[in-house]
C-alpha cells in the first residue's frame, strides 16, 4: 500500500531544498495510531535527515510534547477515542506551541472535512498515501519558516541581541543548569550613563549607533557561551555561566573600560561614551531575586559617580 523507500532518491532531494546547506535536523512528532503507518513514517522521516519521534497513543502527546519539544507535528485524523483534530486544540493550548506548524496525514478525502480540520488549528491537510518526496517537502517548508520566525521573535531588531523575554528565559535555562552542574553563575546589567544627553546633542539616529556600537563591542569581547541581551532602551543584560563573581567583575571592568575610550562618530566630531554595571552572583535563588540584586548593584555605581562596576 505504502511505496517502499528509496533512501539515495530522498536524500538528494532534501538537499537541493536547502540548496546543499546543511541544516540542523527538524525534529518532527508524528501520531499515528497504526503502527504500521508510523514505521513508515519513521523511515522516511530519518532517511531524509530529520529526528522523528513516533507515538501511537492519543494519551501520550502532552508527555511527547514536553519531552521531545517538536518543531513541527504531524497528525493522523482518526484515531480510537478521538480525532486529530481534538489533539490539535490540546495542543494549541499550550502557549509554547502556539505556532508550532501542524500537518494532518490522513486518508480522508472529504473537502470540506479537511478544510474543517485545517480551521482548527492545523496548517497543511495531507492525503494517504502519500509521495515521501511531498512529505519532505511540506515540512521542510514549514519547518524552515517555523525557525525564521523563532529567530526573529527572541531577539531585539536595532541590536540584533536577545531581546528582555528571551533574555529571561536563558537566565531560568542557566540556572538550572548551574543548579544541576553546581556551577557559580553571574548576572551582570548595564546602563548607559547620561544617554539622554547624547540624544539631545548628536540625535537619535547616533544614540541608536552607540546602542548598536556597545551591542558589537560586548559581542566581541564575552565569550560563545555568555548570553547577551537588550534589557531595555540603553540598558543590557548579560548572562555568565560558569564564571566566578571576581572574574566577572574583571571582565567586566575590562570591557567598560575600553568601551569608554572608543571615540564614538558624529559627523566631523568625535565624542565618548560610557556605562555604569551591576554584577550578582547566583546564590541558589530565583531569577528575579538575581535581577533585582543586579539592578541594585547598578544603581550603586550610579550613585558611585557612574562609569564604574559594582559586585
Ligand atoms: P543615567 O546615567 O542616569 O542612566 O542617565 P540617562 O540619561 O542614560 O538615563 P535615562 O534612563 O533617564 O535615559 C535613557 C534614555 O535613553 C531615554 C531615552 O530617550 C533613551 N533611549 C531609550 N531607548 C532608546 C533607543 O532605542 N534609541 C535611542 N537613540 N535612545 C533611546
Ligand atoms: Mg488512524
Ligand atoms: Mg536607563
Ligand atoms: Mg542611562
């Protein structure tokens, strides 16, 4: 009933979809509940490079949920004791799969069936049996959309730095893992000192410059594994696993040193820049009772006379 496989033919379609750019597998959940039906998808799901994860329970998708974190679900539409469609509303429901696309697979052929189905919260109507090469195709398309929009959605559009929700997010992730790892972890937080002022004399378009120019600089200089983020207007958060408090603060004292040197461009003038910082340890303590020892820190070198870094 289902066409047997051929792994060369489908490993060279995937890549002429990504234009020979290797791309991280999507990871797909695929509910079926004919077992048969989801070994099949198994194979061709993994034959074209991607990570599948096969469940024929109903029962188990809130469980494969958390535990897998699809990017991209498939979904049979009749299943004993409910409908692809009910498992599409249950999954909606969950803020963190909101826009995770979902594709039906049935053999339904019934129009106004799958248009039904696809107002509920489902983003392709797919038919049984199905051309594995069309299969690839649909998801690697929405997958690839799924991911750009991601991408987009975590970070702040003048930096290009994780913006204040996504930045938070990390900081729970990194305390975790510190927990887990029993690893010391930093946050520091960062303001620009008198940034209203270089507003007021150079305008706008050079105050966004410097924000851009104190992005790339604190890029430069923090390793791959610090996360950097745009807290609020002129004011930066970083994220620093793994790092004791007294090298955080020497990092930190470093960077804003030098930052305060660069000559910052405005027409045939030249003009500086600094930031004052706030540093916390993690002391086994929620996030928010991180960043608000942070902030406090921060308002500390303020109150030291600005340009300044305080643990
Ligand atoms: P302080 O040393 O006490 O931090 O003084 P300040 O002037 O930096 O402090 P304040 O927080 O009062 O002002 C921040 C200013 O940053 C106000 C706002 O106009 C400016 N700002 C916020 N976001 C942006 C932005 O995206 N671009 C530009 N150009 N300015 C911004
Ligand atoms: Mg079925
Ligand atoms: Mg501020
Ligand atoms: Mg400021």
């Amino acid at each position: 009933f289902y066409p047997a496989v051929d792994p060369g033919q489908l490993i060279e379609k995937i890549e002429t979809y990504t234009h020979g750019n290797t791309v991280e597998p999507y990871k797909v959940l695929v509910l079926d509940d004919s077992r048969a039906q989801a070994k099949y998808m198994e194979t061709v799901l993994k034959k074209a490079g991607m990570t599948a994860h096969i469940i024929t329970d109903p029962m188990q998708i809130i469980h494969a949920l958390e535990e897998f974190s699809p990017e991209i679900i498939i979904l049979d539409m009749y299943m004993p004791g409910c409908t692809g469609m009910e498992i599409a509303r249950v999954i909606r429901q969950q803020d963190r799969f909101h826009s995770v696309p979902i594709i039906y697979l049935s053999a339904e052929e019934d129009v106004t069936k799958q248009l039904h189905a696809m107002s509920l919260g489902g983003d392709d109507f797919l038919t049984k049996p199905i051309d594995p090469k069309h299969l690839i195709a649909t998801i690697h398309n929405r997958g690839r959309r799924a991911r750009s929009l991601l991408a987009l959605m975590i970070r702040d559009s003048l930096t290009g730095l994780f913006n204040h929700t996504h930045t938070l997010h990390l900081l729970d992730q990194e305390i975790v893992r510190a927990r887990q790892k029993q690893q010391p972890l930093c946050f520091a937080m960062i303001d620009i000192d008198y940034f209203k002022k270089v507003n007021d004399t150079f305008g706008h378009p050079i105050g966004d410059r410097v924000l851009r120019s104190l992005s790339m600089f604190l890029k430069q200089r923090l390793r791959k594994t610090d996360h950097i983020g745009r807290y609020g207007g002129e004011e930066f958060a970083i994220i620093l696993p793994n790092t004791r408090p007294s090298d955080a603060r020497n990092v930190l004292n470093e960077i804003r040193e030098r930052f305060s040197e660069l000559q910052q461009p405005a027409g045939d003038r030249e003009f500086n820049v600094t930031f004052s910082c706030g540093i916390a340890a993690w002391d086994d303590d929620t996030s928010q009772a991180l960043c608000e020892r942070a902030d406090r820190a921060l308002y500390s070198s303020k109150e030291l006379g600005r340009n300044c870094v305080t643990l």
